[in-house]
C-alpha cells in the first residue's frame, strides 16, 4: 500500500512548483487547520482560571505557556494526522470533493505541500513543547511532565504506528481524555501545584464536547475511513451509531455542566455554557437530515465547533467573573 501511494504522488499528483507570499501562507494555513486549534486553548485557559478562583496567585507566563504548548502540540498533532491518513490512503479527495471540515487538510492531495515537509514543521512544533514542558516541569514539578508526556504522545501515536489507537477504536476516548482532564488539569497544576475535584468535573464538558466533535467529523468519512483501515467508532458501527454517540456526547457535556452547577461543583454562572444549545440543536438536525451526504453535513460539522467554542466561552466568562468578583 504504502509503495502505492507513493507512486500516486509522483506520478498522478506531482507536488506544484513553491509557491510564494499570500498564497504559500494560506497553503499552510489550511495545512495547520486552525479552526481546530480552539478546543486546546479553551481547557488550557479553564485550568488556569479554576486556580485563581481558588485563591492561587495567577503566574502570567506560566499560564501564557501553557496556552502556546497545547496549542503547538495540537498543530503537530494536526500535521501528523494528515499525512499518515493520506500516506494509508484514508484522505484522497481533492477541495470540492470534500467537506471542508472533515478529513484532511487536502493540501497534500492537490501536491501543494511535501508530506516530508509537514512532518519536519510537525516535529519542530513538538520539540517547542516539549521544550516547554520541561521547563514547566522543573519549575512547577513533576506532575507537569507527566501529563505532558501523556499528551503529546497521545497526538503522536493517534495515528503513527505501531500504535495507531486513532484507527483502533480508541481515538474517541483518547481525545475525550486529553482535550478535557489532561489539559485542565494540567494546566491548572502549573498554577496550584496539585490537583482539585473542581477542574476535573469542569474538564469532562469540554472533554465530552470534543468527543461529538470528533465523532460528527467521522461521519461524513465513513466510507474512505472504511477503505483505509481506520477503524474508528463510526467506521466500525455505522453512521447511524455515530450519530447516537454523538447526541450521547452533548447529553453528557450539558448534563454534567447543568448538574454540576446546581449542585455546587461549579459556579451558578458556568450555566452561561447553556448559551451553545442553539447551536447543538442546529448540527443535530443537520446531521439527522443528512447524514449519508458528506458535503451536506458541513453546517453541522461547523455548528459543532461553534458549540464548543461558545461553552468553553461561557466557562471561561463564569470563572473570570467569580475571579474578579471580590
């Protein structure tokens, strides 16, 4: 397979000339996939937060680092994932064919970019974190290096071999775990120097959110997930299950928001994340209408990053109010 494909790029898909300026910067924009970059900044800002509001002294650039270090190891994580999905012939679709939130990037399907040279920026962008994380380990304590090892090499072997737990069915689970208690917990000790119930129950709404994020994405991929091997969830049950693990993941992310806030585990004002219900209510029936036509699906696919977005958002609204509230 792999001798395959490479004669796919030489031959069907020669890599076009450098290109220059604008155009070079909106290739690798697209090829780092910014738009889901958020979902590592938000839980990393929350972390941060959630120790203030317990009565710790905020460090500035540890907090700032912290912010820059998820939000580096998540393009590595983007970089890797695009080309090991093209290299097993999972993203072989060009622009128009595709829906622009799902699957890869397709620069390297339209020979914009070298798959060689996504991985040398993605090793670059991990070697910043890792540099990172060693440093808020020796300052902060050993904890901190854990957790970043635990994160980065989740980002790493979601689909370089021989791990590969991105094609295993494991993938859900594992963002479910690193974009929620991984990042809010981590980030929160870097300002506490131990850990909290609070940022933990906290961390399982984003963490959730990530999981329908992951699993709406999966869904208009299904067939060349198939064709690929990579077995996630939705490739090994269906559309029609994904589309049950999705809503089971909002139902999860909401109802832990709305019980833990009556309860007292969270703030009264972490309910300002209910503000994202319009938009999960519109990807839901999106997705419902259309959910065997991939480039139909693409407004659920953004209502979904709009939620997330706007949940982590009104979380952060709550913490920074109770933050300055006295």
């Amino acid at each position: 397979m792999a001798m395959k494909i490479k004669k796919f790029n030489q031959v069907t898909e020669p890599v076009r000339p450098a290109q220059s300026g604008t155009r070079a910067w909106k290739i690798w924009g697209r090829a780092l996939r910014l738009h889901f970059v958020l979902p590592s900044i938000i839980p990393a800002f929350l972390g941060g937060l959630i120790a203030g509001v317990h009565g710790y002294n905020l460090h500035l650039p540890h907090f700032a680092l912290v912010v820059i270090g998820v939000a580096l190891n998540h393009l590595g994580l983007n970089l890797v994932d695009d080309v090991l999905d093209y290299r097993h012939a999972v993203d072989l679709k060009k622009g128009g064919e595709k829906n622009f939130f799902t699957g890869g990037s397709g620069v390297l399907t339209e020979g914009l970019v070298k798959d060689t040279h996504m991985l040398g920026l993605a090793a670059v962008f991990f070697a910043l974190t890792a540099l990172i994380g060693v440093y808020l380990a020796c300052a902060c304590g050993w904890p901190v290096f854990a957790v970043g090892v635990f994160g980065m090499a989740s980002s790493i072997f979601y689909t370089a071999p021989p791990v590969r737990f991105g094609y295993r069915g494991f993938g859900e689970a594992a963002l479910l775990i690193n974009f929620g208690p991984v990042i809010v917990l981590g980030a929160y000790f870097v300002q506490a120097g131990t850990f909290a119930a609070e940022p933990l129950v906290a961390s399982l709404v984003p963490g959730f959110m990530m999981w329908s994020m992951i699993v709406i994405n999966e869904i208009p991929d299904y067939e060349a997930d198939r064709r690929g091997g990579k077995l996630n969830l939705v490739a090994r049950f269906g559309r029609r299950t994904g589309a049950v693990l999705y809503a089971a993941g909002l139902a999860a992310a909401y109802g832990t928001l709305v019980v833990a806030a009556l309860a007292g585990l969270l703030p009264p004002l972490a309910l300002l994340g209910l503000a994202s219900l319009p938009f999960a209510f519109k990807s839901f029936v999106v997705m419902r209408r259309h959910l065997n036509d991939p480039l139909a699906l693409a407004p659920a696919n953004l209502a979904m990053i709009k939620v997330h977005f706007v949940t982590g958002a009104g979380l952060i609204t709550a913490y920074i109010i109770e933050l300055y509230r006295f």
